[in-house]
C-alpha cells in the first residue's frame, strides 16, 4: 500500500486529505508543520509520496519538499495551496491540488505526483 505523508497546518483539511486518502486505498500519516514532517519521515521508512501545503508556518512547503528529498530522495511531492490564478505565480515543476479539493482532485494529483521521477518539486 502506498503511503502518503499529508503536511498542513489546518488540522481539519489535513484530517480530512488523510481521511479521503485512506478511502482511495492509501495509507496515510499527517504532520502540522514542516519540522513535524521531517520527524515523521525520519522514524518511518515506508513513506512513498508527501502531499504538502505550500504555506506551513514553520518553512514553506518548497524548503520542506527540498528537506525531505534529501532524507528520502525516492518519495514523490504534490503540493496543495488555497492560492489561485494570479495569487499564485511562482512556477512549480510538481502537481498542485487547489484548495478546496474533492477527492478525484486529491488522488489525480497524487497519481500525477506518484507518475514522476522523485524531484525536490521546486
């Protein structure tokens, strides 16, 4: 089974990513902030891919997709962000589900992030 380390701040909407992964067949295991996350995938192995806000208050999700692929250089990144159109203008070169999402937006964009070769996403 695939597992997907889910890393925001806002407890609901990581609940519920975690909770619609889970109902899609993955595994999931959440993290509140980038230094959390990078606890998580320190004590565990088994992480496949990360589904990562781009605005945590600790790093931002681009520091943290770095951080990771350093720790873990085959997990596969996917970014959320409630940012859109032009609020959002940096490029990303890793899929990005827009918040609010539906699970097909979730999963497509896992399946996307799951797709590539292993990139820091930046």
């Amino acid at each position: 089974m695939i597992c997907v380390l889910v890393v925001d701040d806002d407890a609901g909407l990581r609940d519920m990513a975690a909770r619609l992964l889970k109902v899609a067949g993955y595994s999931a295991v959440a993290a509140a902030s980038g230094t959390q996350a990078l606890a998580v995938a320190r004590a565990r192995t088994d992480i496949d891919a990360a589904l990562i806000d781009i605005t945590l208050p600790d790093m931002s999700g681009f520091d943290l997709a770095r951080q990771l692929r350093r720790l873990a250089p085959a997990v596969r990144v996917a970014f959320m962000s409630g940012f859109t159109g032009d609020d959002f203008r940096r490029p990303v070169d890793a899929p990005v589900v827009t918040k609010p999402f539906t699970l097909e937006e979730l999963t497509r964009g896992l399946e996307q992030a799951l797709a590539r070769p292993p990139s820091d996403g930046s």
